[in-house]
C-alpha cells in the first residue's frame, strides 16, 4: 500500500518540484511542441500519485482511472464520445479508463494525479 509510508507533501512545493522528462510519442503530438514531465511520489500495484505536467499544444491519450488536481495552467479536455472539459487552478478532474481524450494545453499545466493501475 503506497510504500506503507505516512508523509504529507505540500501542495505549494510542488509547483515548483524538479520534475523527469517524460517523452509524448510522436504520434500522440497533434500540434505545436508539447512537452510532459513527470515525478512519482507513491507507487505500488494498485494506484500511483504522483506530479505530471504538460506544456501548451495538443497531444491525445488513452485514460486510466484518475483523479487529478490542477496546481497551475489551463486546458481543455476533450473526450471522445463525452463532454469537453474546462480546467484550471484547484480543479478536480477524473478520468475514466478507456477514454479516449484531447488535451490542449492552453498555458503549462501542472497536475496532481492519483491514478488507478490497470
């Protein structure tokens, strides 16, 4: 269970947290030059949490079970078959598994992210 560790991270530190650079695949790239990166903070077989962040353009996904909260930035969401979502700073999204998904990152977005693993 998350590493059997009890531990609280401030949220305000991880704007600014250090993160690993986390290469899109060329063909999730739909336009400009968006970057993503990324920083685990738990991880065990059943979820991961971590820091995940994503530079403006437009790339697409396929989802995992997430809930997520926005630390900066704006974007929209578009799910394919399901609505558009709209995010920015203090928002809570979740993600279903199989979603296929739209990311268009208007100004750098940086996440908090618990994901369900499949």
């Amino acid at each position: 269970m998350l590493n059997r560790t009890c531990r609280v991270v401030r949220a305000a530190s991880l704007a600014d947290q250090e993160l690993t650079d986390d290469p899109l695949p060329v063909d999730q790239v739909v336009t400009g030059d968006p970057r993503v990166a990324v920083h685990e903070l738990a991880e065990d077989d059943a979820v991961a949490v971590g820091v995940w962040q994503h530079t403006a353009g437009t790339s697409t996904d396929v989802e995992s079970d997430e809930v997520f909260v926005v630390l900066r930035g704006r974007a929209t969401i578009e799910v394919a078959g399901g609505p558009t979502l709209q995010v920015g700073p203090g928002d809570v999204g979740m993600l279903a598994a199989g979603a296929r998904t739209t990311w268009t990152v208007h100004e750098d977005l940086r996440k908090v992210y618990v994901v369900r693993a499949e």
